[in-house]
C-alpha cells in the first residue's frame, strides 16, 4: 500500500490502515486480535489481470468489483448496477493471489488516490475537510476511513469522554448484516488515523463507505464516491441516519453546518 499523505498535528500518529485498538481483557477484543491475524484463504491462481470466468475470487462473487474507467485506462471504478451503487460483497484479491499487482480487482488495497488536500472549508466553524484537485468519476474509490478497530465497550466509553470534555467524536459504527445476523465493527481514526479523518459529514454527500475486505475478515471501510466530483470540491459523506420527529432526542447532537439543499439541520447521532 502506498499513502504519502501525513497529519500535521503532531498530536495525532499517520496510520495507512487500520490498527488494533488498546488491549483489553474481553471476549470481544480477543475476537478482534484473531481476525487480524487471521487470513482469508480462498485465492486465485490467475498469472495476470483476473478474469470474470477464470478467476476464482470473482467465480465466487458471481460478478466483477470494478471496471475500468472509459476516460482513463490507468483508473478503475466500481462495477455499477444500473448506475447505483451494488450493495455486492467485495472481496479484492490478497496476498495469496498468483495475479499481478496490476490486477483489476486490487484497488483499495493500493491506497489513496492522488491530489487529496487537507484545508479550511469555507465555512470556518466546519474547521477542517478533505477537497480532490481533480475530477472524480462516479464510482471511484478515495481513500480509506482508517483508525483503531475497537470494541464496542470502549467505543461507548470514548464516546461519552468526548462528550464531558467537549470534543469531536470521530469513532464510525459500520453496521453489517449477514446470515441474520448484526456486525458492528467500530473504528476510530482520533488519535492514530490517516486522511480519511478530515472528511465532513454531509446530509447530501458525494461520497459513501462501502465495506471492502482484501486478507482478514476486518474491512476496510473504503470511500468511494457516489455521484461526480468536480475539482477542488470538498469530499463528504453521510455520518449516518436518526429519526428527527422529536426534537427533545436532539439535544445531545451537534449542528449540521453541511449547508445543503436538504440539510436535517442536526448531525447524526447513535448510541451504540
């Protein structure tokens, strides 16, 4: 993986993909340290670029991740169904893969894309946000929202140390469903995170996460955009969703200061 971008506060350690979060003594944590460790197995034996029908990793998936980008031929995007975005599994080929590095189906295991900016929005009290020099295709993958990959007890209790001391939560509950059942994986880029960390929460975002997994069983939470981003455009996604009937329940939240046509005037707020 290649990432050349840095932080500027010293406060905060540059992290290309996400970590463990601290050590604890719990069922959970150890669950965490395993799929680490841990490697997916199922690989292809394809000598170059994967093919649908002859690579096992997309014989699998029954279909392919990405496709190349028509304008670019040293871009690809994701393989769009009907010009949405799939809700499909992705699975990128890993490290017991024979196909090259110039397979079709590596993508965000590479990094970042090029001609990312850290600067201040336009709106001051926004603070910081994360703004592309070029064009952005539809489909494309940006970076990846990586920090430490926590439990769900610590994440709750960083939550409401932000909260007392008045600071920016930055912790993001990606919540998925399989065979009936409910993952949560919690990752939290505030102190060891890459540049992910600076993107703003929008009620109309250009952008969105999709869950990509590449060797372990963890995900890598995988930015892609979700319409076409003009250059110098700030890149946001949506921090998730809440019920705004009661306005009581918004006490706790913060303001949404994304300035959109359909803003829901407050930011997104979860309790675990």
């Amino acid at each position: 993986m290649i990432d050349n971008y840095t932080h500027e506060n010293n406060n905060i350690i540059y992290v290309i993909e996400s970590i463990p979060g601290p050590k604890e003594s719990s069922q959970e944590y150890d669950e965490i340290i395993n799929n680490f460790n841990s490697q997916l197995t199922d690989h292809c034996l394809c000598q170059q670029s994967c093919l649908k029908n002859e690579c096992r990793c997309l014989e699998k998936l029954k279909t392919t991740n990405y496709v190349p980008y028509i304008k670019n031929k040293h871009m690809s995007v994701l393989n769009l169904d009907n010009g949405e975005l799939s809700s499909n599994i992705i699975i990128e080929c890993n490290d017991l893969c024979s196909c090259s590095n110039e397979c079709g189906n590596r993508v965000v295991q590479k990094g970042p894309i090029e001609g990312l900016n850290i600067k201040k929005c336009q709106d001051e009290a926004k603070g910081l946000g994360l703004f592309s020099e070029c064009h952005l295709p539809k489909g494309m993958f940006v970076c990846e929202y990586a920090g430490e990959v926590i439990t769900k007890s610590e994440a709750i209790m960083r939550h409401q140390m932000n909260a007392a001391q008045n600071k920016m939560n930055y912790i993001l509950c990606l919540q998925e469903h399989s065979a009936g059942n409910l993952l949560q994986w919690f990752v939290d880029p505030s102190k060891f995170g890459n540049i992910g960390r600076y993107i703003n929460h929008s009620c109309e975002p250009n952008c969105c996460i999709i869950p990509v997994r590449v060797n372990t069983p963890i995900p890598k939470l995988a930015i892609f955009t979700c319409s076409d981003i003009l250059p110098n455009t700030e890149i946001t996604f949506d921090y998730g969703s809440f019920n705004n009937d009661n306005i009581s329940e918004n006490i706790n939240r913060s303001k949404c200061l994304c300035n959109s046509k359909n803003c829901m005037e407050w930011m997104p707020y979860h309790v675990y």
